[in-house]
C-alpha cells in the first residue's frame, strides 16, 4: 500500500494569482509542481516553440548537418536506421521526411525484435553495403555500437549517431572514475555526451531527430512556409514519442506536447488520423495519455509481434484509405499483444508469490515461454505490483533476452553495468535496460543484484503525492477547464491529485464487462444527505477482500446487498468530465482507498 504524502508547499499565492490571472487552487497546483519563478511559471502557462533550447548547442549537431548536406550534394545514399518501438518509429520517420525534403536519396530499416534485436547491427550493415548504401544515419540508438560502425567503416561507409541514451562507460579501478566509451562516428549527436553542454538530457530520440531535422532543413534553405508544414508534422512524431518514451514532460518536453497535440488536434497526418480512427477516437480531443495507453500500443504492436516496418509505412503514409488498412492491423496486433502480456503477467505473479523471489529486492524472473516482445510490458507490471525493480528474460535465438523496468532510488543501468561482462548485449538508461546474454549467467546476475542492492523498505514504499483536500463541490467545470492549463499531463507533470478523508460509504455497485468497476455512493462527514458517486476500477481484484479483511468476513457481500453499515473510507480521487450520449457530467475517479 502506497504512503500518502499531502503536499503542503507555500508561496505568494495572492501575487501569483493578480499577475496570471488565475485561481489561488490553480497557483497552489503550479507550485506542487516545482514550478516557482515567474520566468518558470510564465513559460509554464504560456510557452511556445519560442522557448525551446538551441538545437545546436548540442554536441556536434552543426556538424552532423554539414556532412549530411555536403553528402546530399555528393549524390550519395542514405539509409535510416531506427528501432522497432515508438521513438524509434517516429524518429526514423522524421529523418526521412526532413532529409527527402533536403534532396536526398534516402530510405530506412527498422530492425526486427526478433531476428536483429535492438538498433544497428552487423547483419543490417552487411545488408546496406549490398544495396549500394553510401552513409548510415542511426536515431533511437548508436551510441553502444562500436563494432558495428566498425564494421561499417570497412565497407567505406559513413555512419553518423543520433541518440538520446546513456554513453557507455568503463570505471577506473584505482579512482571509480567514468571512462566514456563513444563510438567512432563521424558525429555524434547525444544529450548525454560529457562534453554536452545542451541545457536539457531528458529528450527522446525522435525529439534529438527533429532538433537536428530543423537545423538540416534551415541549411538546405527550404522556404519559410515549406519549414512551417515541415514542423507541424515532425512536431507531431516528436511529441508522440516522447510521451510513449515516458520522457518527463517537463522543460522542453511539455512544450513539444502541448505544441504537438495543438497540431494534432487541428490537422493530424494521415497516419496519425487513421490511428486515431482505429482506435475509435475520432472526433475527441487528443490528450497526452491517449498517446501513452491507447496510440502508442497500437504503433507499437507490429514491432512486438511482427515487423515495426508496417508501423513507419503508416505514419509515411498519405492516402487515407492505405493507412486506415494499416491502422487496423496494428489494432489487431495490439489485441493480441494485450491477450499475451495478461497472461505473462499471471505467469509472473506465481512465480513470486510461490518461490523465495518474494523476499528479494531486485526481482529477476525467466519466463521462457513467455514471447519476448512483451517482457518489458510485464516487468512494468511486477514493478508497480511488487514495489521493486524488476527483469524479464524470454527465450531467444540465441541465449535469453531481458527487459527491466526500475523504481525511483534504483539506477538500473549503473547496477546492471557492474555486470556488464555476463551480457552479449546491453543498453538503457536509469529506469530501464535491455540485456542479452547466456541462460547459464542468469543465477549469478540474479544473486549479485541482490547482493549489492542498498534499498530500504522506504525507497520499495509508493508515494502518493496529494495537491490539496479538495470537496467535490469545489469541483466544477469551470475549474476542471482552468486545469486544462496545466496539461499535457504525464510523467514529471502528473494530473492533478486531491484527496477527501472520512467519508461514509452509502452504497456499493459493480458494473463493467470484467466486473471490475465499483460504484460507490458516499455521503461528506459533515452533510450526512450529501451524494456523491465514485468510480473505482479495481483492475486487481482487491476491493471486496480488502473490505472483508479491515471490516470483518462476509462484510463485503452485505454491502453489495445494500447492508453497508459504518463502512467509511479516505480517498484520493481524479476529477473529470464524463460524456455519455450527448450527456455531461462531473465524475470522481478514485486512485487509492483506505478504510477507517
């Protein structure tokens, strides 16, 4: 059960207010948000792409855009190569519009999951020398493949990285200082470069391939109005990807999907429409976390399943009837894909529950039946059930692949790295990783991880971060529309959060086709003949056993029969607005419970 934490942060909220414009409730939002400057708080509600930082105060971006040009100009042939997940689709899908926009003879490969695993590799690069490829451009990876470019670099061809992960490194023994290990491109355009000095690393790759994208067009003189359509649709694959790539939407970040939605909303590609479409959105208002729960699967299921080919076709597609097929496979693959990771996720949950797994920190789990693709999908479940970093490992071609998803206080990638030798393959960043390596290495990772893993019950506990106690009568329309300001919402920007202590459960119904949505009827403490409807999804199956064990066994099936007694409860709650049928109304969406 997760700790609540009721955010109780100060500032001149009466000044705040005169000089935005805006409620204290909406000032007292901002503030939770470490929003605090007025320059912060003016860019917060109203920055534009004005705002964003100087793509080429990034490492070796003006170069990498030189040599690109001077290319372009030498008639040599380009081929993007991407990654088969979200970012990596729209990464590859902005270098390739932006350097045809430039002249270029350019195509693309995405790697398959299966067959070539993550990013470049030797088999893609023997590919491209047989197809006649002069120089390789990479986006969503590159930075870890020194070999490969090597290889490259054989064949004659030019090889130039852009990439947003983390640089690998070696550490000095005597001193434990990082020894950045870069590969031998010909530029290198990466955030986390050492000698990096871009104001802000927390980008995606499809974000680095659209800041170089602009620069490249910039110097291949596109006309101004040909630059401003050239925007409006990179924009959108920008902001995509950086919501599907869980990027903080902070900075930058939340100006690129606040910019991105706008033109999403107004004129999307086709591509983007016919998802949309698919996924039966048509004619709503596309928010940030239909990208992440609805759009972003759906684009990621052909690269889970089958090919991430079938996914970049879509976006790069114009004729509405082409991509409306498109999207509706990718809805297919996205429903099966679903189907395997709830039964992944069971499989997972056995294993802990019934073994001495259960007591470890760092949870690190074989699932050899269990199709690669969603390994990453099920290790971010066990991690919000269990509370701790976790690792899936599938069966492979050869050996067995890993996919990690980790909590706040654990930095995946540097207490992994400290195993580096037991891996064929390895990448990531602080909150997940990618791993190939040999079965019979497995017991071992297992054991050191743990071994060497420092955290406390404390960093294992879920915080709840509360804005305000906020009665349901505060919540209007009016108010919920002045939140809208706060949007996009995600990650480092999370939805507003309020919370009502003591109320007195009147009424219990289940509704739903799995059965899994409660409605609870509660009264105020202090207005007994107050009503107020609350929507529960209880996705786990916890709410009537957790009833049965605070209040006493059979309690549960009393209250559904309408025998509720004292039954009282805290909340933590979502406001919103539900739209059924041409009907509106205010909605409570509860987040987590507690009984008194």
């Amino acid at each position: 059960m997760s700790e609540w934490i009721l955010l109780r942060k100060g500032a001149d909220f009466k000044s705040i207010t005169s000089r935005y414009g805006i409620s204290v409730l909406l000032a007292r939002l901002i503030r939770n948000r470490d929003v605090i400057t007025d320059e912060e708080i003016d860019t917060y509600l109203n920055g534009t792409l004005d705002n964003l930082h100087d793509p080429e105060a990034m490492t070796d971006m003006v170069k990498a855009c030189f040599l690109i040009q001077q290319y372009v100009s030498e008639n040599k042939r380009f081929r993007i190569i991407g990654d088969y997940d979200v970012d990596g689709v729209c990464s590859t899908y902005v270098l390739v519009t932006a350097l045809s926009a430039c002249g270029a003879d350019v195509d693309y490969a995405i790697p398959h999951r299966i067959n070539d695993g993550y990013g470049i590799n030797e088999h893609l690069i023997d590919v491209a020398h047989e197809d006649g490829i002069d120089v390789i451009i990479t986006c969503d990876n590159g930075i870890a493949a020194a070999d490969q470019i090597r290889h490259a670099y054989d064949y004659g061809i030019h090889v130039i990285v852009t990439d947003h992960h983390e640089v690998p490194y070696d550490e000095d023994e005597d001193t434990g200082e990082r020894l950045e290990l870069l590969p031998p491109a010909e530029a290198i355009v990466d955030p986390h470069r050492e000698d990096d000095e871009y104001p802000f690393k927390g980008i995606c790759g499809a974000v680095v391939a659209y800041k170089l994208s602009m620069v490249l067009m910039g110097m291949c003189g596109i006309p101004a109005d040909e630059m401003e359509r050239m925007n409006d649709r990179l924009l959108q694959a920008a902001a995509f990807a950086t919501v599907c790539d869980v990027m903080e939407l902070v900075d930058e970040n939340r100006i690129i999907v606040r910019e991105g939605l706008g033109r999403i909303n107004s004129d999307p590609i086709p591509g983007l429409k016919a998802l949309i479409d698919a996924a039966g959105l048509g004619g709503k208002r596309i928010v940030a976390r239909h990208f992440a729960f609805m759009l972003g699967p759906a684009l990621n299921a052909a690269g889970r399943l089958d090919t991430a080919t079938r996914s970049l076709e879509l976006l790069l597609g114009e004729d509405p009837d082409e991509t409306a097929v498109i999207a509706d496979e990718l809805e297919g693959y996205n429903r099966t894909r679903q189907a395997m990771t709830t039964s992944g996720i069971e499989r997972a949950k056995e294993d802990i529950d019934n073994s001495s797994l259960r007591n470890d920190k760092v949870l690190v789990l074989y699932l050899p039946d269990v199709h690669e693709s969603v390994a990453g999908l099920i290790a971010g479940k066990i991690r919000e059930r269990y509370e701790k970093p976790a690792i899936v490992f599938t069966d492979a071609s050869e050996g067995i692949k890993g996919s990690g998803r980790s909590i706040d206080a654990y930095d995946m990638y540097a207490e992994l790295n400290r195993f580096g030798y037991l891996f064929s393959k390895f990448g990531g960043h602080r909150m997940a990783a990618g791993i190939s390596m040999d079965a019979d290495n497995l017991d071992e990772l297992r054991r050191g991880l743990n071994d060497n893993c420092t955290l406390s019950d404390e960093d294992m506990t879920t915080r709840t971060l509360i804005d305000l106690e906020l009665p349901f009568n505060y919540v209007t329309e009016g108010f919920l529309h002045e939140m809208n300001r706060l949007e996009p919402f995600g990650v480092g920007n999370p939805a507003p959060v309020f919370a009502l202590r003591n109320l007195q459960v009147r009424r219990v119904e289940i509704r739903g086709k799995r059965g899994n949505l409660f409605l609870i009827t509660v009264s105020l403490p202090d207005d007994v003949n107050s009503r107020y409807e609350l929507k529960l999804f209880d996705n786990e199956g916890t709410f009537l056993d957790r009833l049965d064990e605070h209040y006493g066994q059979g309690t549960a099936g009393d209250v559904l029969e309408g025998n509720v007694g004292q039954v009282m409860m805290d909340v933590i709650y979502n406001p919103g607005i539900n739209e059924y049928m041409g009907a509106r109304s205010l909605e409570y969406v509860v987040r987590d419970y507690r009984f008194k």
